[in-house]
C-alpha cells in the first residue's frame, strides 16, 4: 500500500511540472509574435549591451584595490610590559644656567624631573623640555611679572636703609640746585670744580657738602639730560593750552655752521612775560622755505599746535621781511592773522646810518669833536645836564 501510494504522489508531481512548462511556453510565444527582423534586432542590442556590461565589469575590477586576504594571521598581542626609554637624569649644572634664568631645581618628588621655582611646576628631566618650558608663554608671563612686583624690604624698611636713602636725595638735589644756580646765573661750568673745593672747605662738618661730586662733567650732564629737558617739556605743556610768539635767528658755530635758535615769549601762571629757550635746529636750507619747514617741525615734534602761535619776530632781512615769499607771509598761509615784527634795533640802526648821510659833511666833524669835548671832564657833562 505504502508503495502504491508513493508512485500515485510522484506520477502527479510529474504531471504538474508538464502542465507548467506548457504554459510557460505558450506565454513565450505570444510574447514572441512581432516580426521575425524586429526579433533580430533585438537579438543583436542585447549581445551588444552585454559585451559592453561585460568589458565595463572587467575595467571596474581592474580599478578595485587588491583586498587584503582574510587568510592572513593577525598580529599576537603579548602580554609583556612595555619597555621605557631612559630619560636624562637631572644635572646640577642646570642650576647655574643662564639661559634657564636661575629658576630650575631637582624636584623632590621624583628623583628625574626638574622643577621650576617660579612657575611651580614639575619638567621631565630632559634639557630640552626644560628649554622648551622656558620658551612657554606661561612661564615668560611670570617672569614679567616677577620684575614688576616690588620686594618686600623696600615696604618694610630698616631705619638703617631710610637714613641712606634720606641721604642719598639730599645729596642728588644739592648737585641739581647747584647745576640750576649755574645754569641760570650763566657761570661757567669750568668754574665748579674750585666752587666745590670752597664749599668744602667752608663747610668740613657737613656730611652732604662733603659727599657731593659735581664736577664740571657731571654738572654739564645733568644740565644737557636733566634740567634741560625737564623745562622743555614743562614749557611745551604750557604752550600746548596758551597762546605765545617766537623770535628767531640765524647764528653761525665756530665750525661754520649754521643753525637757528628759536626763541618763546609767552604769559605764565603769575601773568609774567617770559621769553624761554625752545630750540636750536641744524640749518641745512636758509631759504625762507626751509626756515619755515624747521620752526614747524620743531613745533610739531614738542606737540605744540601751530594756530596757537600770535606772533613771530627777526631781523630784517629779505629772507624774512620779503614781501612775496617772506618767512612771515610763508608762515601767513598756515596763521592767517600771525603778527610779524622786524628787530627794532636794527631798524633804529638803519636810520641813523641813512640821516648821518643827509647832513653837511663839516656837521659830522663839529658833532665829533664836540662829544669829544664833553666826554673829557665830568664837571662839562654836569653843566650839559
């Protein structure tokens, strides 16, 4: 019975399958019915395209990088300990370093690293880490500060160190009184060498007379770096807020140069008129273009504002007193309501020397003698008064 039935299963199965692949074929063709050269067309495109697919699969492989082969063995792992390098231990010489600065020691936490001092830190024992760590911003910033903050035994002083100190200002302003006291009373300088040994000599008791040491070269200096620019820029400071006038003229040095000395007057504080020393300028152009260029620069460079200039005074030369390209109407362009004045003494001298030539010539020779007459005996000079 069992094989009865196995062979009944298997005759339809079979019987199935025939059905299917008649059906199949009966749907290829009616699918197939267009004209036999559409079907050859057909038949070509596609042999074509798959040639092409195949010719484009082969350059796509091509291009593929060889994949690694998952048949190779990986790398074992080992479970022993990595081994360490040996660092640099540390030096003493570190210490004394220059370049380091002074602020490297061994570090007590670790018997090979290096410690900063200022930064508090600790440095791999290496001289190159080291420089590398003196070379940070962080470290160059502390440095800086370093020099910036005051030590304390200057808040905190012994009466030893204040005495000293107390000293040493009596002593710097005894030598700047002296240098101003010669540069105002317009002594010589060589003259200070023997003033000191008298000042000495009159004063052996006196501990800051005998300290001080102001020579002629060192009074020179402090009048030059010292007293001389102070007053400058109190005077510049001055003329900066305040109206003022300025006299000018040209001199020549012993080594045949020349130069221009500017000359300020002003009002002070105590409504006094003053005339103060400004400047002395190397002159390279005398012209009345080059005069000008000079006075504005020294002006601009003392930060001192043209329009506060009122007025100007020089001799009268062409240079100065022309009327077209004049110093004074050069310096009209920039101040338009400036004050220009001619030296009075030269010009009081220039005529009397043309009214002299008006007179008869016997007048001059009566003028003379009668002068002459009058300057020998002092009781005439009474009676002529």
């Amino acid at each position: 019975m069992k094989q009865s039935t196995l062979t009944q299963f298997l005759v339809k199965k079979n019987k199935n399958k025939s059905d299917s692949s008649s059906d199949s074929e009966s749907v290829v063709k009616l699918d197939s019915s267009p004209s036999s050269s559409e079907s050859s067309d057909d038949e070509e495109t596609s042999e074509s395209s798959s040639t092409d697919n195949q010719e484009a699969r082969k350059h796509k492989s091509s291009l593929k990088p060889n994949k690694p082969s998952t048949n190779q063995k990986k790398p074992k792992i080992s479970n022993k300990p990595r081994k360490i390098k040996n660092r640099n231990k540390f030096c003493d010489k570190w210490k004394m370093d220059p370049e380091l600065g002074g602020f490297i020691s061994k570090s007590d936490m670790k018997s090979q690293h290096a410690h900063c001092n200022l930064c508090k830190k600790d440095i791999r024992g290496s001289i190159y880490n080291i420089k590398r760590h003196v070379k940070s911003t962080f470290h160059k910033q502390n440095v800086q500060t370093m020099k910036c903050t005051v030590p304390v035994d200057q808040f905190v002083q012994t009466p030893e160190v204040q005495k000293k100190q107390f000293f040493d200002d009596s002593v710097k302003d005894a030598e700047l009184r002296l240098a101003g006291w010669v540069a105002k009373e317009d002594i010589s300088i060589r003259k200070t060498d023997s003033l000191l040994q008298v000042m000495k000599s009159c004063f052996p008791n006196d501990a800051v007379c005998q300290a001080l040491a102001s020579s002629r070269t060192k009074t020179t200096g402090i009048i030059k770096n010292v007293l001389a620019t102070e007053e400058k820029v109190h005077l510049a400071n001055w003329l900066k807020n305040n109206k003022f006038a300025i006299i000018v003229d040209e001199s020549t040095d012993k080594s045949w140069a020349k130069v221009l000395v500017i000359i300020a007057k002003y009002v002070d504080a105590n409504y006094n008129v003053r005339e103060d020393f400004l400047g002395l300028v190397d002159v390279h152009d005398a012209s009345s273009a080059g005069q000008k260029n000079l006075i504005m620069k020294c002006l601009s460079d003392l930060g001192i504002p043209i329009q506060n200039l009122m007025g100007i005074g020089f001799d009268n030369a062409s240079v100065n007193t022309g009327s077209v390209k004049g110093l004074g109407v050069l310096l009209k362009e920039e101040v338009p309501n400036l004050f220009i004045l001619g030296c009075t003494s030269n010009s009081l001298a220039l005529c009397a020397t043309y009214a002299t030539k008006k007179l008869p010539e016997g007048l001059e020779v009566f003028i003379h003698d009668f002068v002459n007459y009058i300057a020998s005996s002092p009781k005439r000079q009474d009676e002529l008064k």
